[in-house]
C-alpha cells in the first residue's frame, strides 16, 4: 500500500479526438502494465464496442500505472459535451489535469468548458500540446492560444504559470523542449506528474471521510460508489454513517458558482457498512480489505449510493460536504414499443413493460438520464444532456437485440421567476474552408445563430463562433456536411438557459410516403428519384406508412415503391432505356434522429434503422391534421 505522499490524482481533460485515450496507451506501455510479450490493443481504455467504434470517449475510467515509487491515479474522461457532467464530477477526485490541446487545431469548444471547470476549483495544470508531428501544426500558436485561454478564464498567476510538454501521444514520445529534447520516450510525462502535482491533502489517521463522485453497477453485489477518500481509513464490515444531500429548487437557476451552503440541505441519513471494497491497479478493480486517505477506490454496501452522498465515521456526524453538480437534461424523445407491421422480426418486440424495466436499469448509472411517464399510453418520456446521448442509449438497447420507436429530439424549456420562456443554449464553433463561409453563416442566421467571433486561420480555414438555441443545432448536422462538402469541422458546447428566440424554421422538404406494402421496384424507384432521394434499394421490403425517401419539395409525397410495369403485347420505342437507380442514402441512427419531422418516427431494430410515419394509416394522417389545424 502506498503512503499518501507518494500518490498522485490527475485526469485528462480535452476536446474530443484531441488524444486523451491515445496518450494512455502510452503511458501503459511507459509503465510496463502489461506483461512484456503481452498484446495490447489500441484505445485500450476505451473498451466499450461503442466507443470503439465511434472514437470517443463516452463514460469516464480509472486506472492506475506505478512509476518508482509512485502511484499515479488517471482518470479518462470524455470530450464530448453530451458527457461533459461526467468531467465535472470526477474533477472533485483530482489535484491536477492533464489538458490536451490539439497542436493544429488549438482550444476548441470542450477544451474551454473543462478548463474552466478545473481552474474554479483551483488546479493548476499540466498543458500537454499533443499532435506537434502532423501537417501545418503550430505548437507555439497553439500554445499561445492556451495561454490567452487561461487568463479569459480568470485563472490565478500560479495557474497561468503552468508547466508545458510538447510530443505526440500516438507515437509514445513527449519531451518539455521541442529543440533540444530527445523524441522518444514519455520519462518526461512521469517526472513532471511527480514534481508537479501535489499529494493528496488528509490525514490517513483521522476518522473516515468519503464522498462518492461516480456511480457503478455490479450484478450479485448491487450499485457501487466511486471517489476519493479524503481522510481516514475503512475496512470492511466496519460502520460508516451515508449522509444524503440534494440542491434546493431556488439554487437550480443560481450559476454554479453563485451558489453557497444555504443552497443545498440534508434529506437523509442512515448507517451503513461496507460489504466490499476495491482498488484500482493497472486496468483492475482489485478487492482490498482496507481503503485509505488519497486513493481513488469504489465501494459498495448500502442500498441507496447517489452521487455526492457523504460517508464519514459515526463521530463526523455533524460533517457533511456540498452535493456535487447533476447536469439537468436538455433534449427529450418519446421511446415506444415499435407498432409497426414488421415488429419482432428482426429482434424482440418488447412491450413497455420491459422498456421501462430496460430504462430503469440504465438510470442507476447513468445519473445524467432522466425516464418520466408520457402523455401517450405505448410510451415513456426519456430526457438527456443530448441527441448523442441519447442516441447511444438507443444503439446499446438494439445491439441487446430490442426493437423499439422513438420520437424525434425536443429541447427541454424552462420558466423563471419572472415567468419567461428559457431555452437551452450552445457556444457552437465552426472550421470551415472560406468559399463555404457565407452559406454556413446564411444557413445558421435562419436557425436564429448570432456570430460571436470570427477568425482567420491564415491557412484557408476560417474559424467561425456562434452563439445558437439547442434546436436549432438540431437537424443541421447533415446539411452542415452537404453545404461544406465533408470538408467543415464543428462542435459544440451548452452553454446555459436564456429567453426564448422564436420560430426556427423546420425542415424544408417533405417525405416520400409508401401507400402499399410489398417489394419494392426498380420500375417505381426509377421513377421515384427523379422526385427526390431515396432511403431503399430494389427488393426492400415496406409497409404503408413507411418512409422511403426524401422529397425534393416540401410537403409529403404518397407514393407506391411497390409497382411493377404492366406487361404488353407491344414493343415501345426506347423500352429497353434506363438512366439507371441512384445509390440510396443509408440512414444511420444518428442521421435519422436529425432527419425526422414532429409527425415522424425512427423504428430501431438490431438489423435496421427505418423511418415512419407516426400514424400509418393515410385517411386517419388526414383526419389528424384537420383536427390540429382546427385547434390551432
């Protein structure tokens, strides 16, 4: 077991794809971790089939690498903003960050965020200029961009002073001078974690205090708690006293930072014991009878752990810390049992039993999802942070082999004191080829953005900062890609509730509607393009009701994909001509929940995403819409 002196707390904090997990495959193999013929796979933190796939980070992860005599505790946290209360919780377990900055793209919108978080709880810390090796990086302007960043941020002379490493992540090497030092090797990475950032403070004698920064689960066990022992010690089967707090309902429209002990209250106390414990060694939870002051280590015992519950001693009964921040969601979708008439063919069609069961499951880790009773009797209202975190939730039921439907994103509004509408916020950043600058400026103008800054790159790429509702980000993703041919890069960040802007227009075209169900075509999809873009191939099943493209105008568009040409006697002129099928656009999860109008749903399934509409039946869509005109 280590002394407290000799352990050291740090997590890696940086915008998304800037290579936070990258550079922890380094440190493993720095460290030796692994044995030494061992096979190690790539982003190994990153062990989620999800995360794999899409190249982010999505949950936050502990591990612990040994250097000397040292013990260094990392966490991985996530860089996208969908996940960015995931970051502010775990920085309560730290005494420094690891800050990653991209050397060709500088602080992007996540890079702000998170900075900022960790300077108002004053760390001070490690500036890491991570790709210095790839085409037209700028280390010295990235650099000088960080710096600006801090002191924007209000950062104190001691942390604007901050030690600086220069390398590449990828290729295993970071050095402190650009010049002079030797490329290989992340020694320097090691000796600086153990010069610069300070041990953990508490007395290892003192009665026992905890706080639980992140949730866990663990079948057979139950639910377990994860932070940072602030003093003391534990062993199992020993009683500690779990102290529930919660934020008073006035303090949720205070800035963080504004709010003070009077804002918060006790809501339950009760005495537990630890039935469990582990600590983190290498990529390992490691059982231990014993936890101590300055180690990063999960418990599990009481029923009821919730983040920023306190666990001290019997004799602390008096002392309870400040509840830590839950992000309040943003985005809502309605996820329903799928009606349509392909349902239970291609996974299990679940009934809304089981997908409130299913939704239960995911709420005891996931602290950021809120699940709620819908006005509709076959569905459950499920709010997130955002559309990806969201969607991930969707993709990991499908690949559990459910099928279900779900609505499109709506925003989450609020009112304040005053009775005003509020509506969420993004600081939204753009990189965008110049010649695509006027057309993305135009495009946002109408999704009710303001342009907030402005910059020339100098190497053909203008930087664009907007300030834009949350809904009108929805959808634009796609056509963002459209207009700036895949060549646009953008992020973006919640900022905050702030009044209501009015209408954003919606979608301009309407949809391709089948009438008939059966196969479809090549007749009738030959002809169908020439009308717009279409979702199916040849020899695709439909169903009346589904959506199999996209119309070129706006308004829907009843079309049959399913007639075959009548067969004659006669031979016509310029029978045999075809201009030939388009290839289909391949809707993707993510490019569905984007695409689809209020009246439309997307049916997920383990083997196909379809798009629908949300009452099949044609003649009850037309009774449908009278009714709302009439209300209107």
């Amino acid at each position: 077991m280590s002394k407290i002196g000799n352990i050291r707390n740090l997590a890696i904090i940086a915008h998304v794809d800037h290579g936070k997990t990258t550079l922890i495959d380094s440190v493993f193999r720095a460290a030796q971790t692994f044995r030494k013929h061992g096979r190690v796979e790539e982003r190994i933190m990153d062990n989620n089939e999800l995360e794999r796939e899409r190249g982010i980070t999505i949950r936050s992860k502990h591990c612990t690498v040994e250097w000397g005599d040292h013990l260094i505790n990392i966490i991985d946290t996530p860089g996208h903003a969908d996940f960015s209360g995931e970051v502010e919780r775990v920085l309560s377990m730290v005494d420094s960050v690891l800050l990653l900055v991209d050397a060709n793209e500088g602080p992007m919108p996540q890079t702000r965020y998170v900075l900022m978080r960790a300077l108002r709880l004053g760390l001070r810390p490690i500036v890491i200029v991570n790709k210095v090796d790839r085409p037209q990086a700028d280390p010295a302007s990235a650099l000088d961009k960080t710096f600006d960043l801090f002191i924007e941020l209000g950062a104190t002379d001691e942390q604007c002073d901050f030690p600086v490493l220069f390398g590449s992540g990828l290729d295993g090497w970071l050095v402190r001078d650009l010049d002079t030092g030797p490329h290989e090797g992340i020694g320097a990475l090691f000796d600086m974690i153990i010069e610069e950032v300070p041990a953990p403070a508490g007395d290892p004698d003192a009665p026992f205090l905890m706080q639980v920064s992140t949730l866990g689960w663990r079948d057979h066990i139950g639910r377990t708690g994860t932070g940072r022992v602030l003093q003391g010690r534990l062993r199992t089967k020993t009683p500690f006293l779990r102290t529930a707090t919660t934020w008073k309902p006035e303090a949720l429209f205070k800035e963080t930072d504004a709010r003070s002990d009077d804002d918060w209250e006790v809501v339950g106390q009760t005495q537990e014991q630890a039935t469990y414990l582990w600590v983190t060694r290498g990529l390992e939870s490691v059982p231990t009878a014993e936890i101590v002051a300055g180690d990063i280590v999960t418990l599990a015992g009481p029923k009821e752990i919730q983040i920023g519950d306190t666990f001290a001693a019997p004799e602390l009964e008096n002392t309870v810390l400040q509840p830590l921040e839950i992000e309040d969601p943003t985005v809502s979708m309605q996820f329903m049992a799928n009606t349509g008439p392909f349902s239970g063919r291609e996974g299990n069609a679940i009934t809304i039993r089981q997908l409130r069961t299913r939704l239960d499951r995911e709420l005891r880790t996931n602290v950021a999802l809120r699940v709620e009773e819908s006005e509709r009797f076959d569905g459950l209202k499920v709010s997130g942070r955002g559309e990806l975190h969201l969607a991930i939730l969707i993709e990991e039921m499908r690949r559990e082999g459910m099928e279900l439907c779900v609505s499109p994103p709506e925003i989450i509004t609020k009112t304040d004191a005053h009775g005003h509408l509020l509506e969420p916020m993004e600081a939204l950043t753009i990189d965008v080829p110049s010649e695509y600058q006027g057309t993305v400026i135009e495009k946002l103008a109408r999704r009710k953005a303001e342009v907030a800054n402005m910059e020339n790159t100098g190497t053909g790429i203008i930087r664009l900062e907007f300030r834009i509702p949350t809904r009108g980000l929805i959808g634009y993703r796609g056509e963002f890609l459209t207009d700036t041919r895949g060549l646009g890069i953008m992020s973006s960040r919640f900022v905050g509730y702030e009044p209501w802007r009015g209408e954003v227009s919606s979608r301009g075209n309407g949809s391709m509607v089948s009438m008939e169900p059966g196969l479809s075509t090549s007749y009738s999809l030959e002809n169908l393009q020439q009308r717009g873009t279409l979702f199916v191939s040849p020899m695709d099943e439909v169903y009346a009701g589904m959506i199999v493209g996209e119309n070129s105008r706006p308004g829907d568009l009843p079309c049959n994909p399913t007639k075959r040409k009548a067969l004659t006697n006669h031979r016509a002129a310029g029978k045999d001509h075809s201009d030939g099928l388009d290839v289909p656009r391949t809707l993707t999860l993510d490019a569905a929940l984007e695409w689809i109008a209020p009246d439309e749903l997307v049916e997920v399934t383990p083997q196909s995403v379809r798009v629908r509409k949300a009452i099949l039946d044609a003649e009850l869509r037309k009774k449908e819409d009278r009714r709302r005109a009439a209300n209107a």
